[in-house]
C-alpha cells in the first residue's frame, strides 16, 4: 500500500470517527428534550449543542466520501505509485493528527460562543472565566492543529532536531 492510500485511508477513518461523535452528541441532545420541562425556553441551548454536531456530521460524511481529494489537497508532494517512505507517511500521520485536532476544536468553538450567546439572550448571567477558559482551549487547540495541518514537514523537522 502506498502512502496515497494510506492517507486516504487515514483520512476516511478521521470522516468515520467525526460521524460518530457527532451523533453521540446529537443522541444526547434528543434525550435532554425529551426530558425537559421547558422546552421552549431552553430551544436556543439545544440548537447551539446540536448545530455542531450536525456541521460535524457532513463534514464527516465529505472526508469520507470524498478522502482521495481531502488528501490530494492537504498533502500534494506525496508521492504516487512509489513504496511507502517513512518520511511521507510521518507527514501524513502528523497531518491527520491536526485533522483530528482540528475536527475536535471546531465543534467545540462553535458550540461555546453558540452556547454563551444563547444564555445571555436568555437573561442568564454572563458566562463565568471557566467557560471562557474552554473558549479559549478550544482556539489553541485548533490553532495547533492548524499549524500540524499546514506545515507537517516543519514539525517533524523540530521533533528531529
């Protein structure tokens, strides 16, 4: 198996795991309406729970359906038909470990700043620092799987170094 396919395969397994959590989030979020008493106050809360999950369940079902392109797009220089070299695939391991890093990330973000605005519209109080902590986590967290994605042979090269 060539480092293409490798790739590719590392890449719809990442689509497959993004499914998965997102309807884990999304099975969770149908059994907390089914049990709450005011619904209709709380719609906004819920929406901003399960508006990432289903942004990370197309997402996922993109990488999946379509991992050849997803890794033509993220790793260009890698090669073709040729043996598997341990460099490439050590950029295409420490590329999908951004993905990963960023599919994580992003969710999150969204659900959080979704999540703060619901409940001060709702007249909640403001949310406390540890909510902003997780806002916050979240972005360094996707910054850091900006940085694998964008530049994995600069990354190796640090580790090697």
């Amino acid at each position: 198996m060539n480092v293409r396919a490798q790739g590719e395969l590392a890449v719809g397994l990442l689509g497959i795991w993004a499914m998965l959590q997102a309807l884990s989030v999304l099975s969770t979020t149908a059994s907390m309406m089914l049990s709450m008493d005011r619904q209709a106050m709380l719609t906004p809360v819920l929406a901003a729970i399960a508006l990432p999950a289903v942004l990370m369940l197309g997402i996922g079902y993109f990488v999946v359906r379509n991992s050849a392109t997803v890794v033509r797009l993220l790793f260009p220089t890698l090669g073709g038909e040729a043996e598997t070299d341990p460099m490439e695939l050590s950029v295409v391991l420490v590329g999908c470990v951004g993905l990963w890093l960023l599919g994580s990330a992003v969710p999150g973000m969204v659900r959080t700043l979704l999540l703060n605005a619901a409940v001060v519209g709702l007249g909640f109080p403001a949310p406390r620092a540890r909510d902003q902590r997780a806002a916050v986590g979240s972005v360094v967290q996707g910054m850091f799987g900006l940085v694998l994605v964008l530049r994995p042979r600069s990354v190796i090269s640090l580790w090697r170094t």
